[in-house]
C-alpha cells in the first residue's frame, strides 16, 4: 500500500507538472511585453480534477486490474461483433454502402462540407498506399510524405511551365511517385526495423529541402500558385473560360455555381480511392499480395519459399508511391497553390496514424481512420492551442485499448481442438 502511494502521489505530480505549463499558463502582451498569466479556473480545476483521478487510479491499480480482468467481456468490442465487422464479406457491403452515400451526399450539403470531404478521399488514398508499404510488406516508412510531394509538384510544375492539364498530369504524377519509390527501393533492400524507418524519415526530409532550396524551379518557400483546375471534356468550372474554352455552365445553360467546381473535384477524388481500393483488392488476391504478407511475416521464410524479397520490396515501395502520387495531383488541385511546407513530417505522421489506427492491411479500419483523424481537427477548431495533445492523447487511448486498430484486417487461420484429457 505504502509503494502505491508513493507512486499516486508521484504521477499526480507529474499530471500538474505536464499539464499546468501547457493549459494552466497563458501568453499575453501588454504594450510591447510579453507577459505569462494564469489561465482561468476552470482550466485549474480540470487539472486537478485530472490529478485527483490520476491519484485514485495509482492507488486502487491492483483492485481495479482485477476488477477489469474479472468482468464477464474482456474485450472492448464484443468478439462476435468483432469478427463479424471484420469479415471480408461484412466489409465489402460496408464499403458499398459508404460509396452510395458518398455519391448522394455532396448534393445536400455545403460547399466547405464537400471540400472537407475532398481532404478526407485524398487521405484515404495516401492511407492504402501506405497500407500497402505498412500494413501488408510490413516494411515500416516514415517519409511516405515524399512521394505525396513529388506528385503534387509534378503536376504543379508541369502545368505551370508547359501548360498540360490536370487529366494529362494525373498519370504522369503518380508515375514520377513510383520512380521514385522504385529508386528509394535500392538503398534500403537490406535495411530493416529502425534502420528503415531512419532512412526512409532521411528520405522525406530531403525531398521537402530539394524543393525549398530549387527556388529557380519549385520557388522555394513561396511555393507554386494558380495551378489550374481540372476540367471536364475541356469546359471549364471557372465563371469565365480561358481563351479557346468554354464553361460548364454556359454549355449547359444554367446559372454559375462555385459548387460545381468543388464537387467535380471531389468526385474525382472518390473515383481515385475507389480505383485504389479496387486495385489493391486485386493484388492481395494474385501471387504478389501473397508475397507482401510472406515478406511481412518472416523474410527467412519468404525466401526459403523460392520469393525474391527484392522484387517484392521494390514493387511495395513502387505501387505504395503510385497512390501517393495521384493523392499529391489531387491535393495541388484542390489547394490551388503548393509549398515545400505541405508535406513536413507531421505529415507522414498522420498518414501513419491511419494506418496503425485503422488496422494493419483493412481497408474499411483505413477510411474509418482518414475520416475520423481528418475531422478531428475541424471538430476541435476552438481547441486549436491543444489540438497536438488531445490528438496524442488519443492515441494513446486507442494503443491501450484496442492496439490492434479499429478494424483489423482478418487473416486466414486454422484453429485445432485441444486433446480431452480423460
């Protein structure tokens, strides 16, 4: 008892050593100082009302620990519900299910709901590139925010100095991505664990320079403006055309509407993620999906199989740059306007989150994750000084509470009756 006091007492202080520097003190400027004030009270009895708790969890860990191993559902979610939502069939009607409402939905909203929701496909899309890399190779990048960069700059650059299109650029975007995915392949063949995630983290960083010092080229930190918008059969969402192109709504006689330009975006956006969704269906299904989840598994094992890691690492790291190739045209269209400080590692941080969260190889754990880590932000928009740490404190949340993500990915097994002893 003595030992769990002394610990209560020590995490309680910890809670107000943390917390009270973050939200119980505030910045303010009185003439020209910068002045350091209390917060209000509210704010100090949260704190306390968090140490207090804190306090009582250290104390009574033992009853409570026996309490919660005790109780009849050990799990978070119940096992049949579990297996159930995890069920390649179960999540298969889901995932059409959420199409059809995708396709509906934008038609009875906002126009900053639509845009919102074009934010959330195009983490959708990075998330099963990710997936691919992450989830099933099981080779562990965290500069994946990489190659989202090169394809944004490929189609800002291409359509800002030679005048292509969005549909031209598209698949040369998520071209250059793989090149570049393939040429990062070689370095790190051999290389695993941490020293992957060094060198792929090394890697990410220096895309993110090479474009701010190539200020000849990219314009350095001032970035890429006025990247054109994509268009439909050549006419033009824009209220006025172009020389030698027409707009939508003249085409079609009808009264201008700024809606439209964001909806066609946001469709093509979800067109993206359903072909990548499609795509990466297929894979698992032929030999080369098979080869990512042996590599994953054991590398020994998978090459004792007669499996080329190599080729299975380089098609990983290639198809996985594809995605956040087509992703990065995606997002220059919608922002209209680039910088190298888009795609810093936080970035990359996120795009992880998603995939950890969601669940190792789900697709249905992938878009649940996007849609909630993406909205988390707008719905904490008044919360915008502590935005980091209530994300990170859910995370930790979920880690301690379900470490296998929201929706695991559900692998073949077979399961063997123990032998009756008489």
């Amino acid at each position: 008892m003595t030992r769990n006091l002394k610990s209560a007492l020590f995490s309680a202080v910890v809670v107000w050593a943390v917390a009270f520097p973050i939200l119980g003190l505030k910045l303010s400027i009185v003439g020209i100082d910068l002045v350091v004030e209390r917060s209000s009270n509210t704010t100090l009895l949260i704190i306390a009302a968090c140490s207090l708790l804190m306090f009582l969890r250290v104390l009574f860990n033992t009853p409570i620990s026996n309490a919660w191993q005790a109780r009849p559902g050990k799990a978070l979610i119940p096992p049949g519900a579990s297996n159930f939502l995890t069920l390649p069939s179960t999540q298969r009607w889901i995932i059409l299910a959420l199409v059809l409402v995708a396709l509906v939905w934008p038609l009875f909203s906002s126009r900053g709901a639509v845009d919102i929701a074009t934010m959330v496909l195009i983490y959708v899309m990075l998330g099963l590139g990710l997936n691919i890399v992450v989830g099933l190779a099981g080779l562990l990048d965290l500069g994946y925010v990489g190659f989202y960069a090169v394809g944004a700059y490929s189609y800002a650059l291409l359509s800002h100095y030679f005048g292509l299109g969005f549909w031209i650029c598209l698949p040369i975007s998520g071209l250059m991505a793989a090149l570049f995915g393939f040429i990062l392949g070689f370095p790190v063949l051999r290389l695993r664990g941490d020293y992957l995630a060094i060198v792929t983290l090394g890697f990410g960083e220096i895309i993110r320079l090479l474009l701010r010092n190539m200020t000849d080229l990219t314009g350095g930190p001032n970035g890429i403006s006025n990247i054109e918008k994509p268009t439909l059969f050549g006419l033009s969402f824009e209220r006025t055309a172009a020389e030698g192109m027409r707009t939508f709504h003249e085409y079609f006689g009808t009264a201008y509407n700024s809606l439209y330009k964001v909806i066609f975006l946001y469709l093509i956006a979800l067109l993206l993620a359903l072909l990548a969704l499609f795509v990466i269906n297929r894979l698992l299904r032929m030999p080369i999906g098979r080869a990512w989840e042996a590599l994953r598994e054991d590398e020994i094992v998978c090459r004792a199989l007669g499996l080329n890691p190599t080729v299975v690492k380089l098609s990983a790291f290639t198809l996985g740059a594809a995605f956040a190739g087509f992703a990065g045209s995606i997002f220059a269209a919608r922002q209209g306007f680039i910088t190298p400080e888009s795609f810093t590692f936080m970035e990359s941080a996120i795009i992880l989150a998603i995939v950890v969260l969601g669940g190792m190889g789900s697709q249905l754990g992938i878009i649940l994750a996007a849609t909630a880590l993406t909205l988390l932000p707008e719905v904490l928009r008044d919360f915008s000084n502590y935005r980091e740490l209530i994300f990170g404190a859910v995370m930790v949340v979920m880690m301690i509470w379900r470490p296998q993500g929201f929706l695991p990915m559900q692998r073949p097994h077979l399961e063997l009756d123990a032998e009756k002893k008489p």
